[in-house]
C-alpha cells in the first residue's frame, strides 16, 4: 500500500512540477500559484480530465484536445520520474522535497537551457536545514571558479544558473559532497558532449545545458557521497 501511495502521489506532484517547470522559466506564464493550465499553443484552459497525469496524455494521443498540437513529451517524462522517484525515496518529507526541486532543475535545464532561482533558494534552505553551513566557503570558490570558466568561454557550456546552484550545493552537500558533486557532474557532461559530437546531434560551437549532469552529481554526491568517498581513498 505505501508503495502505490507513493507511486500515485509521485504522479500528482510529478503534474505539479510539470506546470512549475513551465511558469518559472517561460516569460508572460502565470505565477506559481495563480491561474488555471492551459495549452502553451492555443491557450485555451484545461479541465480535470486533460490534467490526469500521465493517462490524459495517452487518452488524447499526445495532442491538445482543442488545437490538436503534440503534447510535449515531457509531461509524462517528468510524472513518471517524480513516480518512481518518490517509490526508491520512501517516506521522507525532506528527501520528496529534495529530488523534487532536483527534477525542476534537471528538466528545466534540459528544456529551456535555464535553472530557475527559485529552485536554487529552495536548495540552500535545505542546506541550512542540514547545518552544512561549512560547505558555504567551498561553495562559494566553486561559484567562483565557475564564474571564471564563464568569463573565459564567454559563457559556452555554462551559465550563471550553474554558478548559482554551486552555491546551494555546498550548503547541502558540504566541501566533499560538492566535489564528489562536481567530479561527476562535469565527467558525466563531458562524456555526454563527446558522444553528442560523435553523433553529430552538436557542433563544437553549439552550447549544451550543464545543470541536468549536476543534478546526478548532487544525487549521488546526496545519497551515495560517504561511499563513493571510501571508494575514491582506495
């Protein structure tokens, strides 16, 4: 039973994020709280039943029930990640909160190449929740390494939203935790730009949203940092 809780809560906070995500990143949207969804195409208001998560996008074959434009795929993407996430979690107000604003940062990135400060202050709230008031030094040379790195490629494959988030992740993670982090964050990235550039799907000019390989850093860092921190001593 607390599986299947956590699974259909998952999905309706999965929705959720769905419409942060879109308002906290595409300029004229509606605030947080205020205004009913709509379709981004026609702007026509949606009802109950075009919002079930996951199953209105398979009822309505992945296209709006007035204009019939595609549905982006995302929607169900994110629904079903926050499902799952929230299955491996378990009962954990804080550890929901926390891979729920990882998500919001992940696919905001993914999406509109943005990371939302919003997500960034609600990371550094944790943090202080946490007491991990010593990862602040580290997270603000990190913040300023990264600011150098923009300065230098004019802002190629970073952007001030990960300069930023540097600084929420060593309030959270703590000096260790943000280079675990970090380490991972940048590796996973690079390895991805590589095969990108391999696939030709990206060109050595073309800019390419650093913020979702940070967010696996952060969870691992998050969730597995003693243990990979063991495993790194060897």
């Amino acid at each position: 039973m607390t599986i299947i809780f956590l699974f259909l809560f998952g999905l309706a906070v999965g929705s959720f994020l769905n419409v942060l995500i879109y308002r906290w990143n595409v300029e004229g949207s509606p605030s947080t709280f205020c205004g009913r969804s709509f379709c981004p195409v026609c702007r026509k208001a949606l009802v109950w039943k075009d919002l079930v998560p996951v199953f209105s996008f398979i009822r309505l074959r992945g296209r709006c029930r007035f204009c019939q434009a595609p549905i982006s795929r995302a929607y169900p993407i994110v629904e079903l990640v926050t499902a799952i996430s929230f299955v491996a979690t378990g009962v954990n107000p804080f550890n929901l909160i926390f891979i729920s604003t990882l998500i919001v940062i992940f696919f905001s990135d993914w999406i509109y190449g943005l990371i939302p400060d919003q997500t960034v202050i609600l990371l550094s709230i944790l943090g202080l929740a946490r007491y991990r008031l010593d990862g602040l030094a580290a997270g603000v040379v990190a913040a300023s390494l990264l600011a150098m790195l923009i300065v230098i490629t004019r802002g190629r494959g970073l952007g001030w939203g990960d300069v930023k988030l540097s600084l929420a992740m060593g309030l959270l993670l703590g000096p260790i935790g943000l280079m675990i982090a970090l380490w991972i964050g940048f590796v996973s990235g690079g390895l991805a730009a590589v095969l990108l550039l391999l696939l030709r799907r990206k060109k050595m000019r073309d800019t390419m949203a650093l913020g979702p390989y940070l967010v696996v850093g952060i969870w691992a860092a998050y969730f597995y940092g003693d243990k990979i921190s063991t495993l790194a001593r060897l």
